[in-house]
C-alpha cells in the first residue's frame, strides 16, 4: 500500500513521528544500512535514486534531497566533494537564507510517509545537516541520526575503485582521508545534543540483528525487524569488496584519522555511552583539521591567481618580454 504524504505540522497535535537521519560518508555502509532500517520496519521516503553499477542494490536515498543539498553547496561554492569546512565557518550561511532553506527542506519533508518512523539517508545532508534538523522539526518531527562509520582504509579502497570506474581518474589518498574527516567529523559534532547513535559497517555485517537492536534501544523507536529472512538475504558477502583489519594509516603525518576512528569504533561498541564517548579528542582533531584545511585553501586560493598568470604568460611572450625590458633598460649595469 502507498503511504500517504503528510502535511506540515500535522503531527504536533499527536504522537510526533520520528526522522531518522543516516549521517557519514558515502560508500561507510550508508545504503545498507538504510537499507536494513527500511526491512526492519522504518519507511522510505519515494521517489529515490536507483541501483547503479557502483551501487547494484541500490542507494535508497531521495532524488529531492540529493538535489536541495547540491544547490546549497554549490551556491556557497562547495560540493559533496570539498573537502573544506567552509561552510562551517561564521556567518557561512546568513539568517535569511537559511529561513528560506529551512522553509524549501520543510515543504520535501512535508511529503515523508506517514510513518511512526521514517529513514532519511543523503551523505550530503551531513554537511548542512542543521537546515534539515530544523526543517525536520518543524514538520513535526522529531529527529534522531544514525552515523555510519567504517574503517578510513576500506572506504579510501572503495571511493578510489568507484573514481576509477565513474571518472576514469583515481583519488588519492590524502583526498579520500581529507573527505572522511570532513563527513565523519562534522556528522558527530552536528548530532550532539539529539538522540543518536553510531553503527560500525563491519558490525552491522556481523551482526545486523544485534545492531538494530541498539538502534531501536538508542533512538527509542520501534525496529520489530519483521522481515529477517529479506536482510539476510540483502547483506550477503558481496556487498563487501575492500576489508581493513589493520591499524587506520594517517596519509597526513597525524593521529587524525585513527584517533577520529579510534573514538567512534569505541563509541560503537554496545557497553559505551554518549557521555562517555572522548568528545575533547574528536574537537583537537577537528580544531587541528580546520585550521589546517583553512590555511593551505586560503594558500591554493593565492596561488590560482599565480597560475591564471603563468597560463597567461607563453614562454615566447616571457622572453619577448624580458627583451624589450633590457633594450629599455640600454642594458646598463645589471641589465648588462
């Protein structure tokens, strides 16, 4: 049966319908994991993206919400792919395009299935993910998030294998590192303050049971996981191409990457409180991060204007150039 769309605010005079927000990095089990929810009692939003070669299960996120996040970004200059935190920074956003962002995210949200839990999963939601928290709750929602996390070393495997075949070109992996950092940091510090909870991918694929149950205990919603037999079947061992047991690499010459990771794996863990989780480690990690990404962007910035230059400076024209200043100069003294 189709659900049916609900109308903004409806639920604030009754029992207030749950969001749930699938936050982190793409290809860190996002789509299995929404995937897992949606078997285990949660609805799916309609009109979603659909099973590519990259993803042939499918990706279980709304074409609505890829499009409002990417024209966000792209109006501030940024993308999916950016690996700054621009967008972080004060003021990044004014009040009254937010109010007017805020109200565009309100009237998709406004068209969820009605639902006493609903899973909303598009990676890019994690770096605007207050528009859509706020839009969430005036829609009369209450919201929670998930945040996927896998291994930095598997996901860098995965996203080169991915550009390779989409773009032709590999990443590398200081870039893929400066993207998990980016996604993973900003999708903790974006949920505290809201019921949450963390979701290891090797776990969910160990024990996919187990791990709806914390959700369901953590978020305090309903997960009756009514069609096991069909996530079963869903998680089969193909959905795991890359598998990195070891320590986590740190292609930057930090303790960024495996100490983010260190923190969240341990947070992941069923005997681990939110209050417990290291929270002074993940904000060094990201005050370290942030001043670093805005000094070598501001230095890039500096030297594309360098660059716009040399593309316009020919060697010949460079010489011709250098010439005429000499013959100027009557090639005296140190023009000699």
């Amino acid at each position: 049966m189709e659900a049916t769309p609900v109308s903004q605010g409806q639920h604030s005079a009754a029992v207030r319908p749950t969001v749930v927000f699938v936050v982190g990095l793409g290809r860190s089990g996002t789509s299995a994991l929404t995937r897992v929810l949606s078997l285990s009692g949660a609805a799916l939003p309609s009109g979603l993206l659909g099973a590519t070669i990259d993803n042939p299960r499918g990706y279980f996120e709304p074409r609505a919400a890829i499009s409002l996040n990417q024209q966000i970004l792209r109006r501030h200059g940024s993308s999916g792919y950016d690996p700054s935190l621009r967008l972080q920074e004060d003021g990044a956003i004014g009040s009254d395009e937010r109010a007017r962002w805020v109200t565009r995210i309100g009237r998709y949200l406004s068209t969820l299935p009605t639902a006493p839990v609903v899973v909303l999963k598009e990676p890019k939601i994690t770096l605007v993910s207050g528009l859509w928290f706020d839009a969430a709750r005036r829609a009369g929602f209450e919201v929670a998030a998930i945040i996927a996390l896998r291994h930095p070393g598997e996901v860098i495997d995965s996203l080169d294998r991915r550009g390779g075949r989409q773009f032709y070109v590999r990443n590398s992996p200081e870039l893929t590192a400066a993207w998990w950092l980016r996604y993973t940091l900003l999708a903790e510090r974006a949920t505290r303050g809201i019921t949450r909870v963390i979701v290891d991918y090797d776990n969910l694929l160990t024990d996919w049971r187990q791990e709806v149950k914390r959700i369901s205990v953590a978020l305090g919603v309903d997960l009756p996981a009514s069609d096991g037999q069909a996530v079963d079947g869903f998680l089969s061992a193909e959905l795991r191409h890359h598998h990195e047991p070891g320590p986590v690499t740190d292609p930057f010459g930090t303790d960024w990457l495996s100490t983010v990771y260190g923190v969240l794996a341990m947070a992941a863990r069923d005997d681990v409180r939110d209050e417990e989780w290291e929270r002074a480690e993940l904000d060094r990690v990201y005050e370290s991060y942030r001043a670093a990404e805005r000094g070598f962007r501001t230095a890039l910035a500096g030297y594309g204007r360098y660059r716009n230059l040399n593309w316009l400076l020919a060697p010949t024209v460079v010489r011709s150039a250098l010439g005429i200043m000499a013959i100027a100069h009557r090639r005296r003294g140190t023009w000699a």
